[in-house]
C-alpha cells in the first residue's frame, strides 16, 4: 500500500474547530497531519493549509465533514481597582449572560468567590505578592491560607487554580523571587493536606518580559539570569500538571513599532506575515508568535510538555492624548479577532489543532489603577454592565461566531488527489 502526502487548501466559510470523518471506506484512510499546519484569517474567513498521508488502496473516494464544534476555553480577569464597581451577585449574573466559561482574580474576595457559586464558572484566585514570604516561611500560614479562602467555598465554587503571586520575576525584588517556589510548593502540601491536590492547581503568573529573546518565535528562551530560579518553578509545573501562565501583550509590542503593518499583524488583520527564518513559519498574528515564543522556551529547557495558558491579555479603548493605538476600533478589532482565533481551534503555529487557554484583560476598567490612562481603559464591560464595545461575548450580543460545516469529497485516482 503506498503512502502518499499531498497539500491541499481548505476554505471554510466560518472557524473550523475539531475535524471528523463521517464516513470512510475499508480501503482508504486518511491522516490530518496537524504538525505542518497554517491558517489564515480574514473578515470571517478561514483558510486552512493541512499536509494529509492518504493511504491509498483499491478504494476511489472519501467523504469528510468538517464541523466547528464549539469547545474553546475563554476567560476574562476580574479586578477591584475601578470605583463603583458593580456588587459581586450583579457581576455574577452578568457572567452567565456570557460565554465566559473562567474568572481570574487578583485576590481571594470571599463574597466573589461566593457570588460564583453554583454557576459552574472556573475561579482562579490569587495570592498578594506580600504574602509570598510568609507562604514560603511557614507551612502553617499557607494551611491558614487554603483554610480561609479555599476550603468554606470549594466545590460549590468552582476553584480551579491558585495564583502565587503575579509577575514575580519581572519585579527585580530578589527576595520575593528566591521565596516564590517554596511558597508554591507549601500552598500545594497545604492543598494536598485538604485531598484537594488533584483537584486544584498551583502556579504563579508571569510577564512576557520573562524572555530574553522572542523573535523569531523558534528562538524563545527565557533570561539566562533567571538560572535554576526558572528551572525549579518549570518543575513544579512538570510535576503538578499546573499551566505556566503568561501575558503576552501585542499592544505593547505595537507600542514599541508604531507602522501600519504592524499594527494590522497585532489586530489579526490582513498583512504580509513574518516569516521564521529557522522553521520557515510565516506567522500572520503577534499573539501566535509570542505565545510560540514561549513554548520555545519551554522547549529549549525541555518542559515542552508544560501547559501554556494565556492569563491576561487584550487592548486599551482609550488613552491619553500622547497613547498610541488605544482606541475602540482596535481594542475591539484585537478581541474580537482574538475570540474568534481562539474558537476556531487552530493554535498557533508551533501547538496547530488546540486553542490555548486564554483569560481576556479585563472584566472592568480599572479607574484606580496607577500608569497612562490606556491602563485604566482596558474593560470590555461597564460598570453599569453594558458592553464598552461589542465582540460576541454576550447571549444578547449582535456579533456572532456562526461556525458552519461543509463536506469535501476526496477521490483517488492514479495518484493524485482531487475534491470536490
């Protein structure tokens, strides 16, 4: 029997999800061999470039269906620093009026964690950088932690992940970095004190700024002087099962190279790609290419294994005068865009067929937040609950992601491969 690859284009009028073989015969099988694979998006088109070993036998045809079948993980990031905000039931119902399945928080606030319960909304909750110390120093304060804002609420509230910590890193506090695995591994024992091990994950979150080097995408590797500080929370990871959360900002890169064509590969636009000189990937979108900056790192430490997920990120609507790219076209361009990318499944270039977890930035503004007012301006929901902007979030939403499904009909016959 020979094997016989081919590359064929898919068009699909809206995003393709999963791929399943509705009927075959014996003698014919087919492989979607997902490891060569690129997609392209534009204005609710999808295009699909797939390497397929068709196993070729007596048989003339196959007959595929491709359905879009909605199983995307969309988050959103829930902060207290917005005046006014909404009481916590209020904000509860607003999300289940959505398709937001997680909510990260910042913190533990007991009547948010209670506000979700029952709603069958992941919760990840967090640490205060202050308490890093205290959590490394004395397994009694963490069991003291899990007793207070874990224990009274789970499993009626759905607490997924437990956040040490936000950006540690990053933050040149050397204190703080040497504590943050053991405050880790104490906040697990305490977990698997409770027998909630299994069931609660821990991690601590991390700015993209972790990476020395990020482009191309193949070259990712983590700052050097991070040494076995990087390594040990990447074997906690390993040996946890917990994600290595990230937030990747194209805004910020944008800011950095203000030029119209990098700002329509920042928004999912239409643009020339950039091409991977070491895979020979050309990347249509900065979000694929910084997240495949990170599995590169992962990769080159040998924790290619390492869930990724995305715990923030997204667009300002507005900013000050001297802000550049804020504004509610873009902001809704880059959500919107990146709902859409996410639910279709694709991945990214270097993970192709899964959509990486990912937690949008923010559920509110953040008013009291210190910085440019384009960091205040991040909420994609006001605090009267009504959308800033619209980008398909909500039941009551004008804007849809319709996934359609079409069949293609594949024929062999002398060695090649037709559809139709």
């Amino acid at each position: 029997m020979a094997v016989l690859p081919y590359t064929v284009a898919f068009l699909l009028l809206s995003s393709l999800q999963t791929v399943k073989i509705a009927s075959k015969f014996a003698s014919l099988s087919i492989l979607i061999e997902l490891s060569s694979f690129q997609s392209m998006k534009t204005k609710n088109v999808v295009v699909l470039f797939c390497r397929l070993k068709i196993d070729v036998g007596s048989s003339a045809f196959i007959f595929a269906a491709f359905c879009a079948d909605s199983q995307s993980f969309i988050g959103i990031n829930y902060g207290q620093l917005e005046d006014n905000l909404p009481p916590p039931s209020s904000t509860a119902k607003l999300l289940q009026s959505t398709s937001i399945q997680k909510v990260r928080l910042y913190g533990s606030d007991p009547a948010i964690i209670k506000a979700l319960a029952n709603t069958g909304i992941g919760i990840v909750i967090g640490t205060a950088n202050g308490d890093i110390p205290g959590l490394a120093s004395d397994p009694n304060f963490a069991k003291s932690w899990i007793n207070t804002n874990v224990l009274p609420f789970y499993p009626a509230s759905n607490i997924i992940l437990i956040t040490v910590g936000n950006e540690i890193m990053t933050s040149n506090d050397q204190n703080l970095m040497i504590k943050l695995l053991p405050a880790m591994q104490n906040v697990q024992n305490a977990l698997n004190d409770a027998s909630l091990g299994g069931k609660i994950k821990v991690s601590t979150v991390h700015s993209i700024g972790v990476l020395k080097q990020s482009e191309p995408p193949s070259s990712g590797s983590f700052d050097p002087s991070y040494g076995d500080l990087m390594k040990g929370l990447l074997e906690f990871n390993s040996a946890t099962g917990s994600p290595f959360a990230i937030n990747p900002y194209p805004y910020f890169a944008y800011r950095s190279d203000t030029r119209p064509e990098t700002l329509a590969f920042c928004l999912f636009q239409p643009n020339a790609g950039r091409m991977d000189g070491n895979t020979k990937i050309k990347y249509m979108n900065m979000f694929d290419a910084q997240v495949d900056a990170v599995y590169s790192a992962l990769n080159s430490m040998g924790f290619k294994n390492v869930e990724i997920v995305v715990a923030e990120t997204g667009w300002p609507f507005k900013g000050d005068d001297n802000d550049v790219g804020p504004s509610i076209e873009n902001a809704k361009a880059y959500n919107g865009n990146l709902i859409a990318h996410l639910r279709s499944m694709v991945g990214t270039p270097l993970m192709p067929g899964k959509s990486v977890d990912t937690f949008l930035f923010a559920l509110y503004d953040g008013d009291l937040k210190p910085g440019p007012g384009s960091q205040r301006s991040f909420g994609l929901f006001k605090t009267d609950l009504t959308m800033v902007y619209d980008v398909g979030l909500s039941t009551s939403s004008q804007v849809r992601t319709k996934f359609t499904c079409i069949s293609l009909v594949f024929r062999v016959f002398n060695s090649q491969v037709f559809y139709s």
